[in-house]
C-alpha cells in the first residue's frame, strides 16, 4: 500500500517514533465505566483534551490518537467511539479553545479496533485555553509558554514582522553618527533610492528604522539595531556573533563581534577573510587560485544569517570553523515556505527592513539570490554543496574546504574562454550532476535536486554545442556525459570508457533479444532498432564485427559487397 496520510503504514510510522512534539497517545477519552454518561461528566477529560490541542496549535500543530496506549504502545482493545461522542468531543474542543480550534477528527481502523485521530492544523494565530493558559508542544510534552517566547512564536507566525516591532525605550536611543553614516552608504552605493530623504526623521520613517504611535517617534528592531546607541543595543543582548576557531591539535581561539548589523558584518567577514587559503592548481596551459572557502560564499552566508535570524530568540549566531569544515547556524527556522530543497527560487525574508537597509548599502542583493551565489561559489571551485541541518531552534550551513571535483574548475574555465562570460548556476549544476554520476538521461537530471527542468534542454543543447558533454546510447533514449576532449585524468578517462562500453553492451543486448525472437538481421534492421540515423551505419558495422569476435552471430550470407545477413550463433 502507497504510504499516504491517514493510511495503515503511515500510523504505524507514528507508532515506532512514540510521542514527540507532534505527536500525542490516549487510552481512552475518559474512564471506560463511566463511558456514555451525561456530557458533564466529560468536563475535565475535555479540558485536558483542550490543553493538548492549544499546546499543539500553538507549536507545529500535530496529531492525538486516541485508543492506544502512551506507556506500552498498544492497542486498547476495549476502546469504543461512536459519532455522536466525536461530534460532542469536537465541539467541546471549540468552546474551551481561544481563538477556537476546529479539529479534524479521522476513524482509522487499526488491528479490527476503529481508532479515533484527531489532526490539529497549524494555526497562523496564538491560542490559548478558556481559562487563559498559553500552552505549547515541545518534547516532553506540553509546557505554559514563558512571557520572552510569545514574540518568537507570533514571529513564526506571521504576527508579527519582528524588526519592524516599535520599541517604547524612554531614553536617548540613537546614535546620530550612525544615521549620517547609513545615509551615506545610501548615497554612495544607491543615489538614486526612494529612501534617501533630506529631512532625518522622514528618511528614518521611510526606512522603517522609526514608527510613529500617537504622535511620538518609537525605534523598530531594525532601527536599534543599525542606528542604535550602546544603550539602545543592551535593550537585544543577543544580537552579536560568537566565532571559534578550532585547529587540529585541540586549542581554539574564541572571538566576538558586537555592536550594530553593520559593524558586526564587517568585523566578522575582515576576521573569516583574513584566514583564507589559496590553493594553486595546473591544468594543462592554465592555472587557477582556488580558496579553501570562497571569499563569495562566506559573505553570503554571512549576510543571510544576520538578515534572516530570528531576532525574537534569545540566542545569538555562532560560527565555528575547523580544519575541513566552516558551520554558521542561525537562530530561528527557515522562513514559512522556505526550505533546503527550494532555497534556490523561493524567497520569504523573516526581517524585510533589514534586508531592505542591507541591499541598499550593497551588502545583499535581490531578494532570494544569496544561495544563488553561494551555490556557484562552491561548483565553480570543485567544492562540494552546502549541507543543511535544521534544529529545534536553529538552521545550521555547511561549507567544506576540499576540492571534491578538479574537473568542475576545468569546466567552468573552458566556458569562460568560450563565451568570453562566466558560467551561470544552472549550467554548472548540470555539469556537476553528470561528473557525480558519469552519466544521466534527460529524465533523471530532471528529477535531481536544484535541477531547473524548464531551462534544462536549453542548458543541456547549449553545453553540447560547447563540447563540454556529449551524448552516448540510443537516439530516442541517450546519456549525456562530459565530452571525451574535456577529460585529462586518467581515471576520468576509465570512467568515460566504461560508460561507452556499457552502452555498446546494451546494443548487443538488443541486437541477441531481436535474433531470440525473428531468425536474422542485416544493418538497416539493426540501425532501426537501435534507433541509429542512417549515417551512422559505421558504428553497427564496427557492433557486428565484435560480436562476430564473440562468436555471438554469425554470417548467413553476403547479399551484396559488404553487406550482410546475421544470425544468432547455438
């Protein structure tokens, strides 16, 4: 059976991980020889029942199955529901909820025992009991929400954009140097941008640094944390960067960059940039520089950690670097939408006034292109994809040092010479796809992940008009590989051969099935099914003298000069 939602497998799936965040067992609604009684006596069953539901709405959302032991894992045998207990267990659920929640109930029979799932949705609101608890789902189960975390959670929500959240300080929180320097890069870097106002408190506004409440003038998020005073500063502690740098006999230097986005930006990538190492590689009458991490991609990471972290936690960004590898991990989830394996195309900015600030001093660029760069950074230079790990409560990227593919900086360097242009993401991630796995149909390059599949018979046409690949095998089912002339290695030799030889053993294959069922074959016949053009007629010839080498056929007889009947050799 397809393994779907509300499907056999699929409980059994949320069997073996047991209670978790997302999940919740109860034996039973309530004791079973009370079972059937009046609705009044349902009240406190209902309450917990309540509890569950805002714990888990508030959270992930989630599902409860009722009928299964949450110690043992087991089917209660003696569990009975019938529709008119569902319908009051649901509507209960609704008027002891605030907002009210609306369960999805689902039977699912289970073992001969009809089970009852309820599925609580994500909900884009905060929700608490009737009695006013705010609750919320972690792994050990549900907890009160603390008064810090109610930010963090409207946040994830879509309640709130935290940096644009007016803060009410009651002291002197700007520091006017800064404002004059932010207008400045403005200037220098946009002059022509919307934002840049003669009059100070309208290019604050515009910029969304202040908010006016009642005719007073309040900083956001965003402003305290560009323009901001040390006093103003104190006001997010958690806004600074920690960077370990650990080496290989086991010391470690630790380092600190506080202050504004803007210093703790520049401060941090001087210190990452400064202990860059290049190495050289040959190939053939041209050299190339390569950076144990590219000077693009750190940047890049850089800035989207400290744009897109979520300043409503109380954590701070850490970045630790050892001898093979440099990890940032961000504070907060991916954005709503966003996720690992869309990151190329989708965009949803967590603080869009801090990525606005940053793309028009220079810092960022359109929304939605730093993985873009960061990507081809890495492929350009042999080195291998970021890896992403996302936590409870951070994202955490990857970046390794190694060359893990010489032949992609040859690539890149061929197009470059070529096309007089560098060579795009999409392109490279094609190429990088063919070297990893030697050879692909156009079918499996579409389903592999980053893969545009609308540009990728354009890209492909293109990079075969390049001679960087070529394709091997049948014309209506073909390979494409990386073109013989671009291959200087030896093992990339072996490979390329290899691959050839397959495809000649395919060919065979067919040839020996088509004589298993009709009693000869000449080289039109053979062409035709090997889906051959006409003028390729050498390659069947050159496929019938090894397997006449083989003793596979043999020659029936000579129709005319140079032409043959094969048959199958007993």
């Amino acid at each position: 059976m397809k393994n779907t939602k509300h499907s056999i497998p699929w409980f059994y799936e949320l069997l073996e991980k047991g209670e978790c965040e997302l999940i919740d067992f109860k034996e039973q609604l309530t004791d079973k020889l009370i079972f059937g009684k009046s609705q009044k006596s349902f009240s406190s069953n209902y309450e917990e029942m309540s509890k569950d539901v805002v714990a888990f709405a508030n959270y992930k959302g989630g599902f409860i199955i009722v009928g299964i032991s949450d110690k043992e894992k087991e089917i209660n045998r003696d569990f009975l529901i019938n529709d008119q207990q569902i319908f009051s267990l649901v509507q209960n659920i609704q008027s002891r909820t605030n907002p009210s929640i609306t369960v999805i109930p689902v039977r699912l029979k289970v073992d001969k025992i009809d089970l009852l799932l309820l599925e609580i949705p994500f909900s884009t609101q905060l929700h608490c009991t009737t009695k006013g608890e705010y609750l919320i789902r972690d792994t050990d189960g549900n907890r009160i929400i603390h008064p810090h975390e109610i930010a963090t959670i409207q946040s994830e929500k879509n309640l709130l954009i935290y940096d644009q959240k007016a803060w009410h300080l009651g002291f002197n929180w700007e520091d006017i140097e800064k404002t004059r320097s932010l207008w400045r890069k403005i200037s220098n870097n946009n002059p022509k941008s919307g934002f840049l106002k003669k009059d100070k408190e309208e290019f604050k506004e515009i910029l969304g640094i202040t908010k006016e409440i009642d005719n007073i003038k309040h900083p956001t998020t965003a402003g305290i944390l560009f323009i901001g005073n040390d006093s103003a500063l104190r006001e997010i502690p958690y806004n600074y960067i920690k960077y370990v740098r650990y080496f290989s006999d086991g010391t470690y230097t630790p380092y600190e960059f506080k202050g504004d986005l803007i210093k703790i930006a520049d401060d941090a990538f001087q210190q990452l940039k400064s202990e860059i190492k290049v190495q050289e590689f040959q190939f053939g009458l041209f050299r190339d520089f390569v950076e144990d991490y590219p000077e693009t991609a750190i940047r890049e990471l850089l800035i989207n950690a400290i744009a897109h972290r979520d300043y409503s936690r109380q954590q701070i960004i850490e970045i630790r670097k050892y001898d093979d590898y440099l990890e940032i991990e961000s504070p907060g989830s991916f954005p709503e939408g966003v996720t690992p394996e869309n990151c190329l195309w989708k965009s949803n900015p967590r603080n869009p006034t801090i990525m606005d600030i940053f793309r028009e001093i220079n810092y960022a660029e359109k929304s939605g292109s730093g993985f873009d760069k960061i990507f081809r950074a890495l492929l350009t230079k042999g080195k291998q994809l970021p890896v992403f790990e996302i936590t409870g409560h951070s994202v955490k990227v990857k970046i390794f040092s190694a060359v893990f593919e010489k032949g992609l900086i040859e690539l890149a360097h061929h197009y470059r010479q070529l096309k007089g242009e560098d060579i795009d993401l999409e392109k490279v991630l094609v190429l990088n796809s063919i070297i990893q796995k030697r050879k692909l149909k156009f079918n499996e390059l579409a389903k592999l992940p980053y893969i545009n599949e609308n540009l990728l018979k354009k890209n492909l046409d293109e990079l075969l008009n390049l001679d960087l690949i070529e394709t091997t095998g049948r014309t209506k089912d073909f390979f494409y590989l990386i073109h013989k002339s671009r291959l200087n290695s030896m093992s990339d030799k072996k490979s390329y051969l290899f691959s050839k030889k397959l495809d000649k053993q395919k060919q065979q294959e067919i040839i020996l099935r088509f004589l298993d069922e009709f009693p000869e074959i000449d080289n039109n016949k053979a062409r035709e099914i090997l889906n051959l053009s006409p003028n390729q007629y050498y390659l069947v010839s050159r496929l019938f003298k090894e397997m006449l080498e083989k003793e596979l056929i043999y020659i029936d007889k000579e129709i005319k000069h140079n032409h043959y009947i094969y048959k199958r050799k007993i």
